[in-house]
C-alpha cells in the first residue's frame, strides 16, 4: 500500500509541476504578448504628428485581429487550468462534474465516441471524494492511452445506499490494446481507490476492450471523512 500512495502523490507533484509550467510558460507568455500588443494598439490610435486630426487606421484592424487571438487563447488556456485545479460543478453534482470531464476529453479526442449514462439528481459528496473518484477516472484514461481508445462508455447509478460507476474502453485494434497495458500503476490504482475512497475497484480485460467497475458507499456529506463507512467487497 506504501507503494500505491507513493505513487498516487508522485502523480499529483508532476501534475502540480506540469501547471506551474503551463502558467510560467504559457499564461504568463500570453499575458506579456497581449500586453504588447495592446501597447502597439493605443500607440496607432494617437493623432498623427503631421495630420493631429487623423488617426492610423489602417494599421489598428490587423492589431485588433491579433489582440483578439491573443485573448481567446489566453482565455481557453485559464479554463483548461481551472478545471484541472478544481473540476467543474464538483461542489454541486457529481454526475456533471464526470459530464464536464469526459466532455473536454471528447474535445481533444473528437474521433472517440462518447456514451454517457448519469442519473439527473445524486446526493451531495464530500469533495473530497468526488476528488478521489474524479482523479481515478482521469488516471485510467490516461493509463489507458485515450489516442488508441475508439469508444467510451460510462455509466453512473446509485441503489441501496451504494453508488457505482461502470467505464468501458473500446480499443481500435489488439494492437493498441495490448500497448495501453500498465499492469503495475493500474494496480496502485486501484489500491489508492480501494484506501482513499474507500471503495472497490475491478478489471475485467477483454479483446478489444478493458471494463472497469467502480464500487463504493454512497452517504451524504454531512457524514465525516473522518469515519468513513467501511465498504464491503460485492458478491460476484
């Protein structure tokens, strides 16, 4: 289990590092590039110094074209990195935190198709959880080589008190299937699930596809994380 968690938070360090350098090498790129730019721009629009009566105008609409760029650049790159810092609704559904993950994976893979299955309430869950859960499924498909993956399905539902998630991953070929196999991390994986959430997590390998089921005790979030329930292993 030292392991496991060993590797859970060497996880969550490199994925800290990789935003520290999106911001120190990106964000902050793309703020002094816009502020250039809009320097250049209030520099054309003053008077001309042989005709104070006239401006450039020539020149501002090319400048104004790549302020906007500028802009909507910088603007999807800090919407990429607040949904990676906190995820999207996760403080108010479950159900549409995972839509709005699994949507921005659709976007930069738009050859996978997408099929989701998530109930319309759910009971408000520690964040701290719904985290938990969230990380793995981010984990899995990165695991999983999510270019190789030509269809994904999951599924959400909740009965008797217990939740579970169904992931299903279609491969394009054995080929890719066999390359997106990383026995070692997925078994911390799941050894991180079964201890941080608490939960169940299984595998059922197949041809051209991996299954993964996703167990745990479903309570409100008014009970602590500090007396978790104990989750029992479901009888097969």
């Amino acid at each position: 289990m030292q392991r496991s968690l060993r590797w859970w938070l060497t996880q969550a360090a490199v994925e800290r590092t990789d935003q520290a350098d999106q911001i120190q090498n990106g964000l902050m790129q793309d703020l002094f590039a816009l502020r250039l730019s809009l320097s250049k721009s209030l520099d054309l629009s003053q008077p001309n110094q042989t005709q104070p009566n006239q401006t450039q105008p020539n020149q501002t609409q090319p400048n104004q074209a790549a302020i906007e760029t500028l802009y909507n650049t910088l603007y999807t790159n800090l919407n990429q990195l607040s949904a990676a810092l906190s995820p999207p609704y996760i403080r108010e559904s479950l159900p549409l935190a995972i839509q709005a993950m699994l949507q921005q994976w659709q976007a930069a893979h738009p050859e996978a198709k997408l099929q989701l299955a998530l109930p319309a309430t759910w009971d408000l869950e520690p964040i701290a959880r719904s985290q938990v859960l969230l990380t793995t499924l981010a984990a899995l498909l990165k695991l999983s080589e999510a270019a190789a993956i030509s269809a994904l399905s999951l599924e959400l539902s909740q009965e008797s008190g217990q939740a579970k998630l169904i992931l299903r991953l279609v491969y394009r070929d054995s080929a890719t299937r066999s390359a997106a196999t990383h026995a070692k991390e997925l078994r911390y994986l799941r050894d991180c699930f079964r201890c941080l959430m608490p939960g169940w997590c299984s595998h059922q390998a197949q041809p051209l596809a991996d299954l993964w089921q996703l167990r745990w005790q479903a309570y409100p979030v008014e009970n602590s994380l500090e007396n978790p329930v104990e989750f029992e292993k479901p009888q097969s």
